[in-house]
C-alpha cells in the first residue's frame, strides 16, 4: 500500500499531462511559452521549458530563438535545459537556421561564457550530424581568442585545426 503523500503525487502528476495534452493542441501555445522562455520570473521560464520537454519537435523548432536567448542568457541549470532541448531537434534541415541564430545571439552577448555556451552546442551538434561541422569550425575560428581566454579547448589538438597559416 503507498502513503497518501505519493499517492498524491501520483494524481497531481496525472492532473498536469491532462492539462498539457491540452494545450499541446492550443494554436497559440508558441506566444505563451515564448513569453515564458523571456520573462524575469525564472519560475515561468522553468514551467516553460519543463513544458517543451513534451512538446513535439516542430513546436520547438518554432521557438529555437526563444531557447538560444535562454542558453545565453539564463542560469546554468536553464542553459543546459535549453542546449538539451536544441540537441533533441536538430537536423540536416535546421544547419542554416542554428547557423544564424549562432551567429546572432554571438554578436548580441558581451559575454565570453556566452560565446563559449553557444561554441559547446555547435560542438555537440557537429557531433551528432557532420553537417554542423563547417558552422563550429567557422564560430570557433571568429570567437577563437574568446574560446581560448575562457578555456573552452582542452588541449592544443582541440584547436590546432581551427589555426590558419
């Protein structure tokens, strides 16, 4: 027999996947979560991002600005909910679309830990689908001297490719 406190958090939980079925089917849900992904109440943006754990790629996909503005701009624990939630959907389609969205959020951040934060997806990208491979070298070799003042390369070998002669 359970106690009533998990047999509580069992029905609670049930209560919260009737209520996001629901607004999975909601037309607007892309400006509410986008609201969220930006507020100042990191409680909002958290439900938000707990939220696109469920949802389907393609709702996500719509929202990839909002999650890079979370990566370079939230907490640690929100940026890495943010990278694993950009990780889950990319694909040979998206290469031009991170490209940009890399490239601005970059130009927008006066930030070196933001530079290396978007540097580490890019990485992890190129990991995953070689068509992301020319993107990481090309921002590692712009934002090069930011990447080696905040020890993003491990060793020289991880950059030595990255140098032109």
């Amino acid at each position: 027999m359970y106690s009533e406190e998990w047999k509580q958090v069992v029905n609670t939980f049930e209560e919260y996947r009737k209520c996001l079925s629901v607004f999975r089917n909601y037309n607007n849900k892309t400006e509410d979560l986008s609201k969220a992904l930006h507020n100042n109440n990191i409680i909002d943006c958290y439900y938000a991002l707990e939220a696109l754990r469920f949802m389907p790629d393609d709702t996500c996909i719509q929202l990839l600005d909002d999650l890079f503005y979370v990566l370079i701009y939230s907490n640690d624990s929100f940026s890495s909910y943010s990278k694993d939630i950009i990780l889950r959907v990319i694909d040979d389609k998206l290469v031009k679309d991170i490209a940009e969205l890399a490239n601005k959020y970059a130009h927008n951040t006066t930030s070196g830990e933001g530079i290396k934060a978007i540097a580490q997806l890019l990485f992890e990208c190129k990991s995953r689908n070689s068509l992301y491979k020319e993107i990481y070298v090309l921002f590692s070799r712009q934002y090069f001297q930011i990447l080696l003042e905040e020890e993003f390369f491990d060793s020289e070998d991880d950059y030595k490719d990255l140098i032109i002669i």
